[in-house]
C-alpha cells in the first residue's frame, strides 16, 4: 500500500506540472502573452493590449480545457480497460468504440457532404460509437469470457475500419482530405458550446468510473475470488463497458481519434504511485493525463515551426516509449 506522504507528495507534483503546462500551453503561439497579463485576464481583468483577451478567451482556453478534458477521459478509460480485461496493451479504443466513432464521421464526411459541420460530425460520431456500444453490451450479457469479449472487440473494430476504408475509396480528393484531418486529432476544434457538452460527459463517464473502483479491485484477484465476495461480474461488465463508452464516444467526437493517451498513462501512473489500487490510480491518471495532453497541445505548436504539428504525432512519439516500457517490463517479469 503507497504511503501518506508519497501519495501526499506525488498529488502536489502532479498538480504543480499540470498548472505549469496550463501556462505553457495558453502562453505559446503566434502572439506571445506575459505570465501577468495572462494571469490578468483569467481573474476577469483587461490586459494592456485587448486583442490579448480575445486570443485567449476564445482560443487558447477551450482549446486547453479541452486538452485536459480529454487528458482526463481517455486514460481513465484505459485504465477500466486495462483492469477488465488484465491486459497492459488494452486501451480505450480496445471496443471498438472509437472506430465506430470514426464510421460515423467518415459517412457524414465523405457522404453526406451537407452534413459535415462540427455539429454534424460530433453526432455522426457519438451515435457511431453508441452503436457499437449497444452492440458491444449485447454481446457482454451473452459472454463470460473476458478474452474472448476482447477478441470480439478487435474485429468490430476491424470491420468498421474495413467500411471507412472503402468509402475512402470511393470518395473524391477533397472529402478524403476533410476526413484525414479529422483523423490527426485536435483540440482547436472545439468552442465553448462544445466544451460543455463534452465537460457533461466526461464528468458523467468519470463519476462512473469512480463508481466502480471498489468493483475493479476485486475483480484484480480474480473472476473467481470476486464473485466469492459477492461481485456480480456481468453486472460490473457492463457498467465499465458504458462508463468506457461515454468518455471515449465524447472524446473521439470532438477531438478525433487521440492515439496512445489512454495505453500510456495508466502505466506511467502505476510506475509513479506504485499500486494497483482503482481510487488511487483514477485522480492520478486523471491528473498526469490532462498534463500530458496539455504537453502533447503544446510540443505540436512549437515556436519556430511554420505550421501545427498532427496531435496524434506528438502522442505517438511521447507514448511508444512508455508502451515499450510496459512490453519489456511485462517480458521480464514473466521470464
């Protein structure tokens, strides 16, 4: 069990690097911004130079809350994951929920044409995921067996994508260039109209998930030790399978499809508090995954570069290292 104090000094580390990102990432861009002026607006006041409000009201702060929103959604999403199914690769993707979203989007983008506003694509791909979800929960209540539900997972996943890419194939250039960028992952998309909604949702999907942390638990020693302590696994099953669902269907739709967020934190977290325990892990993937997503927001947009960097890049690059990590730890350990 971690102690007090190195839980006590962890929470203040992790809250210090997040408000340190948070600076960074409002501060950098095309216009550069002093601590104090930033500092002045986010308490309400005017700045010396008013378009420095306008940059960072309307832009630079949805665009980092939403990074920690979905810092916050997608690794405790892959946490539940990883814990359902006691497999370290398993992400929040592992469903085939966010392929599902991206079925959605890819229809209303190369298809619907008329239909493909923020709007349009947010719904195309929260009912894309929700399909798959209900699809997903059907198949929970019939099956016991936690792989074979993961193996079931991957080819929902496989045959959504096999759809998108045969309508990519059909398609003309145009729509199949709006419907990649949608695939590199952004956070600039969203405005303060999106932002609430996805707030709703990720808080919905986390107070789920916090929920089911004392389920989760038991479920480390085991199916069979579980249900002797009275856990009703199909129950549990099911109800992180929504949770999952909810955080990843939110964030997939109006960010895009964030890669390697949800795989790498929730190691990083256990190699930082070193424990298994749920209710520990949930405010610390919680807190490291929002720091890092504000870090990826802020690596992708550099000084110096011409252009914005694709989020999912900056992901890729900063979680392979932590999965290869995890791999090799894992190999070791089973040697």
């Amino acid at each position: 069990m971690i102690g007090r104090p190195r839980l006590t000094i962890a929470a203040f580390s992790l809250g210090g690097a997040l408000l340190l990102t948070l600076w960074l990432d409002l501060s950098v861009g095309s216009v550069h911004i002093p601590l104090s002026e930033m500092l002045t607006i986010l308490l309400g006041g005017d700045p010396s130079q008013a378009t420095w409000k306008t940059i960072v009201v309307s832009f630079r702060l949805p665009k980092a809350l939403t990074a920690i929103a979905t810092g916050v959604a997608l690794p405790i999403a892959g946490l539940q994951m990883q814990t359902l199914f006691g497999n370290p690769l398993a992400g929040p993707f592992v469903l085939g929920i966010g392929s599902g979203a991206s079925l959605g989007v890819a229809i209303v983008v190369l298809v619907g044409g008329v239909w493909a506003g923020s709007w349009g694509r947010v719904g195309a791909a929260s009912l894309g995921a929700a399909l798959v979800l209900v699809l997903v929960a059907i198949v929970a209540q019939r099956i016991r067996n936690r792989e074979t539900l993961l193996l079931l997972g991957l080819m929902f996943g496989y045959a959504t994508n096999a759809i998108v890419t045969i309508l990519l194939h059909f398609s003309n250039p145009d729509r199949i260039q709006a419907y990649l960028m949608w695939t590199f992952g952004s956070f600039s998309g969203v405005t303060w109209d999106h932002l609430g909604v996805l707030a709703i949702a990720v808080t919905i999907g986390t107070i789920g998930a916090c929920i089911l942390a004392n389920p989760l638990n038991l479920l480390l020693l085991g199916e069979t030790a579980a249900r002797s302590l009275g856990l009703s696994v199909r129950a549990m099953f099911t109800s992180t399978i929504v949770s999952t669902a909810i955080l990843v269907g939110a964030v997939t739709a109006f960010c895009g499809p964030i890669a390697f967020l949800g795989i790498a934190v929730p190691h990083l977290s256990r190699n930082l508090v070193h424990t298994s325990d749920i209710r520990i892990l949930i405010p610390t993937v919680a807190l490291l995954g929002a720091t890092l997503a504000l870090l990826s927001d802020w690596l992708a947009q550099l000084p110096g570069l011409a252009m914005v960097l694709p989020l999912n890049a900056v992901t890729a690059l900063l979680g392979t290292p932590i999965v290869v990590h995890a791999i090799l730890r894992r190999s070791h350990l089973q040697a």
